[in-house]
C-alpha cells in the first residue's frame, strides 16, 4: 500500500500518495560546473576570433597597425582578468568556494560573448 504523504517543499502530492519532484543538484557545484563549462566554451571561441581578426587587421596596412593587432589579440586576456578579480571578490564577501567559481564563470562568460560580438565582421 501507497504512503500517505505530508506536504513538504520539495515533494508533491497526487491522490493523498507521496511522489517525489525533482529536488534539484544535489550538488552546489553542478550548476558551478556548468556555467564554467559554458564560460569556457564561449571564451574560446572568443580566442580563435580574435585571432582571426588580428590577422585579418594585419593584412591591411592602416595607422596604428601594430596597436590595433596588439589590442586585438590581448583581447582575450580581459575577461580572464575579469573573471579572476569577480572571483576573488566574491569569495571573499561570501566566503563559498562554489558561489566564488559561479561568480568567477558568469564574469568570463558575458564578456566573452561582448568580444565575440565585436569581433563579428560587419559590412563596410
């Protein structure tokens, strides 16, 4: 025979019988996981485009030619530096090693996709 159920946040129930919802991660470090994951991937892809348009910006000679390939290609860099200062200031004001690696994520990823988006060529 079914049990009965008392309601309670993470269980529903159907008909006075107890079945189980989907409580979530057990773990805080699975949606830390993900969205670094995530973040990662975007940052690449970052990387290869800047690459791409640091060549592209050297094949056609222009003032500052050298400053503009430099900035171009550095340009990965700043959202790892990004990344690593949200990090460090978060733990340091929640003082939790997966809400630090979330922050630290979230802050590589968004500026990332900012850099993939200026990198996109435009028409003239």
């Amino acid at each position: 025979m079914a049990e009965k159920c008392a309601i309670a946040p993470a269980r529903l129930c159907w008909a006075g019988l107890r079945s189980t919802a989907y409580p979530g991660p057990s773990s805080r470090w699975i949606a830390s996981s993900v969205w670094f994951a995530g973040a990662l991937l975007t940052w690449l892809i970052c990387f290869v485009g800047a690459e791409l348009t640091a060549g592209a910006i050297a094949e056609v000679p222009q003032p500052n030619q050298q400053l503009w390939i430099a900035l171009v290609q550095y340009s990965p860099a700043y959202p790892v530096v990004f990344a690593v200062s949200v990090g460090v200031a978060y733990g340091i004001a929640r003082r939790s090693l997966p809400a630090a690696v979330l922050a630290a994520a979230q802050g590589l990823m968004w500026p990332s996709a900012g850099l993939i988006f200026l990198w996109i060529p435009k028409a003239p």
